[in-house]
C-alpha cells in the first residue's frame, strides 16, 4: 500500500505547493491514502473540498488533516507537533473547541512573530539586500504572505532577513522562557480537543524532538494518558514504542514542496511490522 499522511502545502507557513499541484500529482502516483495536513490551520480542507467535486475520484484517497503545534511545560522551547485527522471536512469545521484552539496558536504565532521583530529592532540588527528578499515575498505561500508583509511595512530588507531567520530561534528561545503570553498549548490540551473533536491524533515524528530515548518513552506514555492514539513510525525504534504502548503507526513523508511527489516512493517500502489497516480503522470507527 502506497500512502502519505503527512504533506504541507502553501497553506502552511513554510509550504509551497499548490493543491493544484498536489491533485495534478495524485493522478500520476498509484497512492492509496494520502492527507495534507498543514500547520494550525484548516483552511485547505475548504480548497480541497472544492477540488474533489471536480475530481470525485480523488476523494476515497483523501484524508482530512491538520499538524497543531503544543508546548510541553518541562521543555518549552520544543516545539511539540500532533497530527489530527478525520474523515471527511465537515467533522474538524463543526467544532467550536477545535477552532478556538487552532485560533489561539495562531494568535500566539502572530505574538511570537511580532516579538522577534520587536527585539531584532531593539538589537540594531541591520543590514540590506533586497534580491533574496524579493524571492521571500514571491513565496508562494499564503499564510507566509503576512507576515512578509510585516516585514515589509517595516522596511526590514534581503540580509536583515536572513539574519532574522537565522537568529530566530535562538532569540525566540529566550523570549519564551520570559513571556508566557508566548506558549503554544499544552500537549493535553491539544490530544483532549482532538478527541472531543472526533479526530484521531498523532504523534507527528518522534525521533525529531532530539529529546534523550527514556524522555521520549515518558513523553509517549504521558500523551498515551491524555488520549494519544498513535505515532508517526518512519523507522524501527518508533515502531517498537507502538507496540509496547498499543499505539497505532501512521507513515509521512512531511514533504513540504508538492512539487516533487517523488518522495513518496520510499514509503513503498513499508517495513515488515508496519500495518496501516489500524490507523485506518480508527478513522473509520469516529466518523
Ligand atoms: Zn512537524
Ligand atoms: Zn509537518
């Protein structure tokens, strides 16, 4: 079974392929399942609601998704990320709890986004290109629109850029730690609203955290408390944690460029344990 349950398109921040492109591509790969699920927002599910009138066949492969950021308060400068799918679009839409929490990550990544200016004025960090700057406001992301714009409107030019996004983390690191009005929900929070949104949730690449391996485990068993139904396996060490805490696997390639659907072929190569039918079950027993 060919699937990917993890892509990004121009609706998230980072992403930069179309759902044109994406639903161009699904018809040249033999894909089985696959879902976008762009970051703390569900304004692609409405797009490509639309676009699967046009196309009915696409939509028995289509799952609906969403990666929401959450904030675990023994560690909050990583950035925990759970994946949340559902059946059909109607299900995430019609869930006032669901869509306020999505608003407040939202709010808090605008925060987040106006304090790093704020402090990278304060430091004096400028400088000046304007080309490679040029590129970022033809980023053809809508969601990255304002806040290049942002930058924009306060005239920060191409190198301030790039200095800004290489510093960011570092700097954003600190204000953090300062600022609670900058934290990002806790991963209870995000698992319960999930699930009283009728979605399944996941634990989007676990491996990636660079948390130590007892941390990580103590971390899948505390979600696994609070409602977690599965993890992302994309190697062995992921599917054992599934096995020894009944967790369901899901596979993703987390492509961020749909451009190049040449990634999924990997995950053809599905390892001997991974069984994808659960996941899938448990989507089909919520909807
Ligand atoms: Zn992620
Ligand atoms: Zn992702």
């Amino acid at each position: 079974m060919l699937l990917d349950l993890h892509m990004h398109s121009y609706y998230s921040v980072d992403g930069k392929g179309s759902l044109d492109r994406f639903i161009q591509n699904l018809h040249h790969v033999p894909i089985q399942f696959c879902s976008l699920t762009d970051h703390n927002t569900q304004a692609h599910h409405e797009a490509l609601h639309k676009l699967t009138k046009a196309f009915p066949e696409i939509g028995g492969k289509l799952i609906y998704g969403i990666e929401l950021s959450c904030q675990h308060s023994e560690f909050p400068t990583n950035e925990i990320h759970i994946l949340a799918y559902w059946k059909n679009k109607e299900a995430p839409a019609s869930f006032s709890g669901l869509n306020q929490l999505i608003e407040n990550i939202q709010d808090t990544s605008q925060r987040r986004f106006d304090m790093l200016l704020e402090n990278f004025d304060q430091r004096n960090d400028i400088l000046s290109y304007w080309e490679k700057y040029k590129r970022e406001i033809l980023h053809p992301s809508i969601r990255r629109h304002p806040f290049i714009l942002t930058l924009y409107n306060r005239s920060l030019t191409g190198s301030q850029f790039d200095h800004f996004r290489n510093k960011r983390k570092s700097l954003l690191n600190e204000l953090i730690l300062k600022n609670d009005g900058l934290s990002y929900p806790a991963p209870s929070e995000v698992i319960h609203t999930i699930k009283n949104a009728a979605g399944v949730s996941i634990l989007a690449h676990p491996l990636r955290y660079n948390f130590e391996q007892a941390q990580l485990i103590a971390l899948i068993e505390e979600f696994k408390n609070f409602g977690l139904e599965g993890l992302e396996v994309n190697d062995f060490e992921v599917q054992q944690y599934c096995e020894r805490f009944e967790l369901v696997a899901t596979k993703g390639s987390d492509n961020h460029n749909l451009d190049n659907f040449g990634t999924l072929s990997h995950l053809n190569d599905l390892q001997e344990h991974f069984n994808p039918y659960a996941f899938l079950a448990l989507l089909n027993a919520n909807s």
